[in-house]
C-alpha cells in the first residue's frame, strides 16, 4: 500500500502504483491512427468531409455514454470491494485479539499456580499468532508470502502436520478453521479444569469473539474468491477499444494541425483508460500490488500486540499510592476555578516546578508519596477549603443540644398528662362515691 502526503508537489511525478504510464502506452496505438489518418486526409486517399459525418452521428454520443457508465459502474464496485475487505480484514484481527485478550484475563484472575498461568498465557498467544498468519496466508494471492509466528518450535511437530499437508491432508483453505479448532477445545478444557475462573454466560463471549472473527474472514475470501462479473469486464474491454478507434477519427475531423489532434486523442484516450486501470488495482484488494492492502503489516502489528501481551508488566494494575488523595475536595485542588467558572487544570509555571521536585523525590524514595503543592502564583489567593471535620463536630454538638431540649419538653409533657389524668379520675371517683354513702345513711 502507498503511503503519500496529500499536501506535497511531489506526488504528482511518483510513479509507483500510478495508473498514468500503462493508460499511456494503451493511447499509443490511438495517436498512430491520428497520423495515419491525417497522411491520407493530405495525400488525398480520404476525404476530411467524411468524417464529418461520424463526428456529427448521434451513434458517437450514445456510445460515449454507455462507455461512461459502464467505467463508473466498474470502478465504484471496485472501490467497494476495497473498502469492504480492508474492514472485514481488520475487524477480524480485533475480534481474535479481544478474544485472546479476554481469555488472558481470566486466567489470571484464576486460583492456579503462577507456572500455569504464564504457560496457558503463553500458549495461547502463540496460537492466536498462527490463527491470523495461516488466515492471512488463505487470504493473500501471492502464496509466496511467508507471516510470521511466535516460536512454532515450542509446538510438537506432528500435530502442526494438518497445516503443512505432509500427510496429504487437503487443508488449503482450511488452516484457520484447523487453528481456531485448536484454540476452542483448549479453552473448553480450561473452563473445565478451573484454569479460567469465569461465569460460563460471561465466557460464552469469547465464543462470540472467536465466531465474529471467523465471519469477518470469511467475508474476506469471498472477495478474493468471487471476480467481478465476466461479462462487465467484457464489455468494458470492448468498449475502450472501440473508444480508441473512434476518438482519432473524431479528433481528426474537429482539428486543423496535426499536433493537436494527436495531443487531444493520447489525452483522451488515457483518461478513460486510468479510470479501468484504477478498477483493476483495487478489485483484488490481497496480494503485492503498490495499490494492495499492506498484508504484511497488518500482520505484523498484531503479532507485535500478541507480543506486548505476553509482557508480564502489562499485567500489573496501577495502585494508589498512600498519599492518593480520596476526597472530593482533594481531588478538586489539581484544578483551578476560572472566571468563567469552568475547572481547568492547573498548569502555572510553579506547578511545573513543584510536580517536577516531588517527582524526583519520589525516584529517591519510592516509598514515600507526599503531596504537591498546587498553589497558583504566589500573588494568587488559594480558595478556602471546607474543614468537614468542624462541621460534622458543630453538627453534632447542635443535634446533641436539641435532643436534650426535645426530651425535657417530652418529659415536661408527659408529667402534665399524667397530673391531667390523676385529676379526671379523683373527680369521678368522688362524684361515684357520694350517692352511695348518703344511700347508707
């Protein structure tokens, strides 16, 4: 694949990956004709009259335009194709590498022993590096291309036999399908035997993953396996070449100097030309061709991610260190209220200064995390910061002193209830009590 600057003057003369030479050389025959014809229009073998007649036909401006849509039709296809297999190509390496990346994960947040972790890890990622080489291999024109793989060697050699076909096995076309069998029935087993620590709902994704990945590839092939239909590129074909026959006989009748008739048919006809030339650079997107997809690169990357993976530093999560600070007030002291009243990042040159000492500090003393002053400018006035501790204090002491007020009033109210009662019943019981004694009497 080209890479060019689209700002620079120079990408008008590269030449590699143009379309512009070979359009050229198919104008060549057309300009000879263009001479040929104005020899015999001066020697008198053809009348100029005559081909008045084929310039003025609406034969040519029919012919013209079914030649323009046919090349429109015939590049946008192309163009689609292109852009279709570039995205399945590359959605296919993110789903192998998620899935492998997944898988990772939770064998390490497993309960096995360090040793299998770092040898299941391993030997995964070397199988997902052979997955996407051997479909890279299926996908790529030339066979000749050799992708690398992490340490094949490690591997035992019989049972790399089905890829290589020694056994005549017919596994063209069918290695990834080969690998990515392998990859599944090892992480069944994992899941079985506790390797992978995972809700099977929440391993089921990777199924998914590896699925998804399989689809796009397959999408893939079936653009390098189906050509763009035979009887388009027919009459496509056709069609240029009536094109370069016709267009020096039109030129030629249209033009008073030999010079200029020759000038307009090369010009013409290498238009039409480029245009065909560019549908048939970008119709097989896989292969070695300047205009390809870069194959070997893709390839290349994500063995370097497979690579990164296995490091065992990228495993290791961040922690806070003791003097992190915690609080919401705390972490809004890294920023600075604006007149506008938007938080912004402090970035005053004393912060710089600051940030830099602590961090030297804390290269000496690991161990030791202590707080960066996050002052402005010195004739800045820092923003008060709430104590929470004297208000959760003062709060208290308030709750406290209501709470003894509302409890003696209770209190109060309950002793007034009580004498309330006592009165009621002393008053009925004498009002009972006095018809019968006089009863008695």
């Amino acid at each position: 694949m080209i890479y060019y600057d689209s700002h620079s003057w120079r990408t008008f003369f590269h030449l590699r990956g143009s379309v512009l030479p070979r359009a050229v050389l198919f104008s060549l025959p057309s300009a000879v004709l263009v001479l040929a014809l104005w020899l015999c229009i001066d020697n008198g073998l053809v009348k100029g009259e005559h081909l008045w007649y084929i310039e003025n036909s609406a034969v040519m401006k029919n012919f013209t335009f079914a030649m323009c849509f046919f090349l429109v039709f015939r590049t946008n296809a192309s163009y689609n194709r292109y852009w279709t297999a570039a995205t399945h190509l590359k959605a296919m390496q993110v789903d192998w590498y998620d899935a492998c990346l997944t898988s990772i994960s939770f064998v390490l947040a497993s309960s096995i022993s360090t040793l299998e972790k770092v040898r299941f890890k391993h030997k995964l990622a070397r199988l997902f590096a052979l997955l996407h080489a051997c479909a890279m291999e299926d996908l790529t024109v030339n066979h000749e291309s050799h992708y690398k793989c992490i340490d094949l060697a490690s591997f035992s050699l019989d049972v790399l036999d089905p890829l290589c076909g020694d056994r005549g096995d017919n596994s063209d076309g069918m290695k990834a399908e080969f690998v990515l069998t392998w990859i599944r029935v090892l992480l069944v087993e994992a899941l079985h035997d506790g390797t992978i620590d995972a809700p099977p709902p929440i391993f089921t994704q990777i199924f998914l993953q590896l699925g998804s990945g399989l689809t796009h590839f397959h999408e893939a092939l079936q653009i390098l396996d189906l050509q763009f239909p035979f009887p388009y590129y027919q009459a496509n074909l056709v069609l240029l070449i009536v094109h370069g026959i016709l267009t020096p006989i039109v030129i030629v009748a249209k033009t008073q100097y030999w010079q200029t008739a020759v000038g307009l048919t090369v010009f013409s006809v290498t238009c039409m030309k480029a245009i065909d030339l560019i549908a048939l650079e970008i119709d097989v997107p896989f292969g070695h061709d300047a205009n390809d997809l870069p194959m070997e690169e893709l390839h290349d990357e994500y063995i370097k991610d497979l690579q990164m993976m296995m490091n065992p530093d990228v495993w290791k999560i961040p922690r806070l260190m003791d003097g992190a600070k915690l609080s919401y007030e705390g972490v809004l002291g890294v920023f600075a209220k604006q007149p506008s009243g938007q938080l912004q990042h402090a970035t005053s040159k004393s912060l710089q200064r600051h940030a830099i000492a602590k961090e030297e500090a804390r290269t000496e003393h690991p161990h030791q995390v202590s707080d960066i002053d996050l002052r402005m400018e010195e004739d800045s006035k820092p923003e008060a910061v709430f104590d929470w501790q004297q208000f959760l204090s003062e709060l208290a002491k308030e709750l406290r002193s209501q709470w003894q007020e509302d409890t003696a009033a209770l209190q109060k109210r309950n002793e007034d209830v009580e004498q309330s009662c006592a009165q009621v019943l002393q008053k009925a019981f004498e009002e009972l009590a006095a018809p019968a004694l006089f009863s008695r009497i």
